[in-house]
C-alpha cells in the first residue's frame, strides 16, 4: 500500500531522477510534463471518488510513467516500469500495488490500451493537455522535441496533419475527463482545423 508519506517520497525521487538525468532535447516529455500528469491524474481521483489507496497508485504510475525517457525512446514505458518496480521494492511496496501500477503505466503506450478503470484514469491524465487552453505552446514543444530526435525538422503541416488524426483517434475514458476535458478538446480540434486550412491556403 502506498501511503500519502510514501507518496511525497515517490514524487522527490522521480524529480530528482529528472533533474539528475536531464536532457535538453526532451522539450515535451520532461518534468513539467510529468508534474502535469500526476497533478491531473489527482484532480481525476477526486472526482471519480476514488479512495486514497486508489489515488496514490494512479498518481504514483503518472510520477513513473515518462521516467523511462530519460534512458531510452524505445519502449520507454518498459524502462519506466522497471524504474517504478525498482524503487518500489526499495520502499517495500507489495507485489500487487506494484502491478497495478505498472499496469497503468503500459497502458498510456499509445495507442493507449487500458485494461482497468485505473489505468484509464492515467491515459486521461495523460493526454489531458489535449484540452489546454495552451495545448498549441504545448504541442510546439513536442514539433521541437521530434525535430532534436530526427536530427531534422518536420514539415509543419505534416506535423499538424498528424496532430489531427491524434485528436480524431483519441478519446477520453472516465466520465470525469469527459466532462473537464471533452470541451476544451473540442474546442482545440476546431483551432487545428482551421490553422492546417490557413497552411494549405498560403
């Protein structure tokens, strides 16, 4: 069981991982991001009324589940779940609080493909900047961490293209996503129609 001291414990390691591994070409998947995530993965809990055992397990997995990045771009939810296991065994957490959270955290490999009602409060939180009222900043931030990776830069409208079929793949699992982000989602796939129209007409 992970309790609300165990928690703050997880949430320094995993900012000191980050500030101890930093990698300046990771502009999105870097620790604002996770932050982020484990922020909305709380806020998420509260409102499907989760119980505390539950909250600290989803917001555990959102602290891990980007981790793996700082050591690889491949299969960095596998990285991530072995980081998560390990310093949860270090804190004597149990087997089966273990697995659920890596559960969680395989579950936001897109395409996300959850398999619990936790792990689907975690992809929610994870691609909740979705519905920003800043997901454009946001999202200019990943364009440039793909451009560090590609030792390249992606043509902006094949890059907004994609975006597009991201939002039109996507959807929310909770009732509590739905209602916060379904909005601001919708509202954001408007702008991105009409901002690829603008490049197509220049």
């Amino acid at each position: 069981m992970i309790d609300n001291n165990l928690l703050k414990e997880i949430e320094s390691f995993v900012i000191a991982l980050y500030e101890n591994n930093h990698n300046p070409q990771y502009t999105f998947h870097c620790l604002e991001h996770t932050k982020s995530v484990a922020k909305r993965a709380g806020v998420l809990a509260t409102k499907s009324c989760l119980s505390e055992t539950e909250t600290n397990i989803v917001t555990t997995a959102a602290w891990f589940h980007d981790c793996g990045y700082l050591f690889t771009n491949v299969e960095h939810e596998i990285e991530s779940q072995k980081i998560a296991t390990d310093f949860l065994t270090k804190i004597n957490i149990d087997e089966t609080t273990i697995k659920k959270v890596c559960e969680c955290i395989a579950a936001t490999k897109f395409p996300q493909n959850p398999t619990s009602p936790l792990a689907e409060l975690v992809c929610d939180a994870d691609l909740s900047h979705l519905a920003n009222v800043d997901f454009f900043c946001i999202s200019g931030l990943f364009k440039t961490e793909l451009d560090n990776l590609c030792c390249d830069c992606i043509d902006e409208a094949v890059y907004w293209e994609e975006t597009k079929r991201l939002f039109e793949k996507h959807h929310y699992f909770t009732p509590a996503a739905i209602k916060l982000f379904g909005s601001g989602k919708k509202r954001n796939y408007e702008i991105l129609k009409n901002k690829i129209a603008q490049l197509v007409t220049v």
